[in-house]
C-alpha cells in the first residue's frame, strides 16, 4: 500500500462508524484528525475543559482515548490495516492541561508478529512530553467486515 501523502488531512478509507474518537459525524466525539509526516501520523488537539479530572487537568480517560486512536491511525495510513487494541499501556509523566493545544504522535514501533502491531504514541504539551503509550494492535484487513 502506497503511503498517503503528508501534511494533508486523511480519511479512513471505510466507514467510521461513528466512532468517538474520530468520526465527524458523531456530534459527542472528539473529532480528531490525522496527518502523515514521514514515519509518524500526526495531529494537534485541545481537550475541551469539560473533560478535565482535577481542574485544569484533562481526564486521563479522555487522554488514553486520543493515544488510542492516533495508535489505530498509524496503522490505517502507515501500514493499511484496521486494528483492534488488544493492550495499551499508558504513561502520565506530567499533568495534561484542558484548554492548550497539544501535539500528538504515533508510530509503529515493531511488526515483527504476524497478528498484530506495536504502536508508540505520545502527547506533548508545550513542547514537554506529558504522556506516552505503547500498545499491540491486532490486525484486520482493511475491507474485512467488523465485527
């Protein structure tokens, strides 16, 4: 599969199904967006106050979804294959703040197994890193149907 190209906003090549995370058509969900730059699957996104935990501090709910889906992105557009998360381990090493424009990342990080994926992803705040995540991803070809 021939990857997409960079700096330009992609769009699953399936239906999202109105996911949380992604879907612009689920008025709740986050509405997050992808880009391509080199190896990576990039975006920037602000968490909206109303789902912060402590004040001021995004829910940590809330943060592992973004690093979930970025992580299911870079498979999509970097290797072409839906998955599904079979584990995703989270690291909060500072606080995320509500209301800030954050940057996020995934990559894939091994693929040396035939079922699935290991994805990096991270999120960083004003230039600091404040939480990362690695995960296995077990593969689906794009146009099998979902379970």
């Amino acid at each position: 599969m021939p990857l997409p190209p960079e700096d330009i906003d992609l769009a699953f090549p399936f239906d999202d199904a109105g996911c949380f995370g992604c879907s612009p058509s689920n008025d709740a969900g986050l509405h997050l967006g992808f880009r391509r730059h080199g190896d990576e699957i990039r975006g920037k996104y602000t968490i909206a106050d109303r789902f912060h935990g402590a004040p001021g501090i995004a829910h940590g709910g809330i943060v592992a979804t973004i690093l979930d889906e970025f992580s299911c992105a870079a498979a999509v557009f970097l290797r072409g294959t839906r998955v599904m998360t079979g584990e995703l381990t989270v690291r909060y090493e500072a606080p995320c703040p509500v209301e800030a424009e954050l940057e996020i990342s995934a990559r894939v990080a091994e693929e040396t197994h035939a079922r699935y994926l290991v994805i990096e992803a991270e999120v960083r705040s004003a230039d600091r890193r404040v939480c990362r995540s690695v995960g296995k991803f077990f593969r689906a070809p794009i146009d099998s149907p979902q379970p």
